[in-house]
C-alpha cells in the first residue's frame, strides 16, 4: 500500500503507519521548519515517513533508524522513490545514540519514550522531540505505570491531560540534566491518544541546576478538586475542605511552549492545524487548571460558558485561559475558591 502525505509517497506494506497520527506529522514539519538545525536524526523510522517528510518539507538532512530489517527495507525503498538522500541504521536507537552525537533526535515510539530518553538526552545536541502514546501511565490512570516508567506520582485528576504533559516534560527534563543540559520546552500538545513535545537544549551546568526552579509537585484534594503549586522540597497541609491532599510529582511547572517560537509556527500554519496552534498560544502558563463540570458538579451548579468563567477570572485581575486540550476546563492562577465562587455568582448563570 502507498500513502502520500505533505510532500512524501511512501510505501507502508509490512511496516507501521498510523494515519491518525498524519495532523501531528503535518504540525512537526512546521515545527521543523521553524528550528535553526540541518540534521534531524528519526531514531524510530518504520516507514520513513517523518525523517522523508522533514527533508522535503522543512529541509533537514535525515539519518534514519529502525531496529527491524524489513522498516530498513522500506526506508531505502521510499528514500530512493522520493528522491531523498539519508543515511540508513538498522540497530537499537539507544545503542545508536550512545555512540553517537545528533543535533536533533525524534523519539516516535510504540507507548513509552522512557526507554530511549536517557541515552537520547547524552546524544542530542540542540533539540529533542518527543511522542508519548502511554497517557494511562502518565495521567495518572495508571498510578504504577507511572512510578516505575517516569519516576513520578500521579492520580487521576480532573484536568489528568495538563497533569500527563507536565510528567513527560518533567522525566525528560529531569534526565537531562545528569549531562548537564538544560531542556525547555518549545511547543508541547495533547490531542487524541498521544502527547508530543519539542524541547530546545542548552548545554549548561548553571541552567541545568536552575531547570529544578520549575519543578515540583500540585497538591491536589479529590474532595474539591483544589490544586497548590509546591516547589521541589516544600510540603503540603490539609486541604481547607478538610481532605486530604495527594502530592503529584515531580511534575514539570513551568511553560509549556516558548510564545516568540510557537508564534512563528503559527504564522506558517493555514486551516485546522492554524486553529490548534491559535489554541495553544491562547493558553496561560499557569500548572492549575480545571473542570468546570466537575467543579460544578461537586457545589449542584450550573454550568456557564467556559469564556465566562474564563472572562470574570481576567476581570477580577487573575490570569485565565481556556486549554487546548478540554473545551470545559480553564487555567488559572486563581484558587479553586474564586472558581467556585464565579459559577455560583448568579449573573452569568
Ligand atoms: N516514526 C514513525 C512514523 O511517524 O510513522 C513511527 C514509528 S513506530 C511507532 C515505532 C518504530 O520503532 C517501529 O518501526 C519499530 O520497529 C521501531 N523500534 C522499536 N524498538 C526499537 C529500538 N529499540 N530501536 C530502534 N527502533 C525500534
């Protein structure tokens, strides 16, 4: 079977290729354009399609890698088909990465990164991509998952995507900085079944130690939903409702993208994907987010328009925000109290 996508025709038979997975391609190569790198390393090629994609569409120069020898097979096939040039491995991406220096990795794995994060933090030069489609494990769905792939403590909340961003950014960050380098993200996003972030890296023992500035954990009550930021270290009391809070963490606290880079994606980008990224740039940066229609389900209320809840917080003098990735939820630096307090206000309701 072939699939054309962008630029590329590529031939899939025998190797994996997920359509659904095409918007987050059509996004990347707008992301790739934007980066000041040439070579862009596809540790986990199958079809090729990605690492073809960035060399047609976003001008890199793209090393291949794929540990099955029939996705090799079909790289070499739909490089010479699209007429690409690009080196070709046939081994373990770790191992690869271990033994060899990359300006910019991409980890597109099967479920988890967490295996190849480690050797693709000591390898990776300037930037580092990466796909998580294990969002139980991160969410906190799978409260063990998560310990025992990222290192981190979560249950699941009512805003569990803002909470499974923070963790992947969170491990990565956190692994990175054994090599001294400091990782920030650039563009990240939730959509469907997966989540895929766009580090930049600075190499630096000083900013290596400051990344733990935006690390920590949210306290988070079950019984009213409240959330405290905490940073690395600090404690947690009793909630004010009387229940008791979980420490989720170490999560990631910081932005979520860097506004000047994604701005410039944006500019690129035409239709759906012009939409979504309007979406992301429209996002506070704020860790505390949450449902509405849980809120409002706890205190029997009704439940208003997002946009007004989200412009009663503005007028008040708090930051606010819709997210991207829930049409009912909103980020906020104001506590669950003032959310609480505006569903209830009776003018907008
Ligand atoms: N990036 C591809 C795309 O955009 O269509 C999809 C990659 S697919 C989800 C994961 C690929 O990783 C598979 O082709 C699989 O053979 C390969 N793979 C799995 N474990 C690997 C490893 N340890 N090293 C290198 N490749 C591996």
């Amino acid at each position: 079977m072939e699939v054309e996508e962008g630029r590329a025709r590529v031939k899939v038979e025998g190797v994996f290729y997920n359509p659904r997975m095409r918007f987050c391609r059509d996004l990347d190569m707008l992301v790739f354009a934007t980066m000041d790198s040439k070579e862009y390393f596809d540790a986990l090629s199958a079809s090729g399609i990605r690492g073809i994609r960035a060399a047609l569409e976003a001008g890199k120069k793209a090393v291949f890698n794929d540990i099955n020898p029939k996705a090799v097979k079909a790289i070499e096939e739909n490089l010479r088909e699209n007429g690409v040039g690009g080196e070709v491995i046939n081994g373990d991406a770790a191992a690869v990465m271990r033994q060899r220096a990359f300006e910019h990795i991409d980890i597109d794995p099967f479920g988890s990164p967490a295996p190849f994060i480690d050797s693709a933090c000591f390898s990776a030069k300037r930037y580092l991509s990466v796909t998580a489609t294990d969002t139980a494990a991160l969410c906190g769905s799978a409260t063990n998952s998560g310990l025992k792939k990222y290192g981190a403590f979560a249950v699941k909340t009512d805003v569990y995507h803002e909470v499974g961003l923070r963790m992947l950014i969170g491990f990565v960050v956190r692994e990175a900085t054994k090599y001294e380098k400091a990782l920030f993200p650039l563009i990240s996003w939730v959509r469907e079944h997966y989540y895929r972030v766009h580090f930049k890296i600075k190499k630096s023992t000083a900013m290596s130690a400051r990344v733990y500035e935006k690390m920590g954990y949210l306290a988070y009550c079950s019984t009213c939903l409240r959330k405290k930021v905490l940073g690395m270290g600090e404690g947690a009391e009793r909630c004010e409702c009387g229940g008791k809070f979980s420490l989720i963490g170490p999560i990631w606290l910081g932005e979520l993208k860097q506004r000047d880079f994604t701005e410039k994606v944006a500019e690129k980008a035409e239709g759906k994907l012009r939409a979504f990224l309007e979406k992301i740039l429209a996002e506070i940066d704020a860790p505390t987010a949450y449902s509405l229609p849980a809120l409002a389900k706890i205190h029997s209320l009704t439940l208003p328009p997002t946009d007004v809840v989200v412009g009663e917080l503005k007028k008040l003098g708090y930051e606010a925000s819709r997210t991207h990735y829930c049409g009912f939820c909103v980020k906020t630096d104001a506590d669950r109290d003032m959310v609480v307090k505006i569903l209830r206000s009776r003018k907008i309701i």
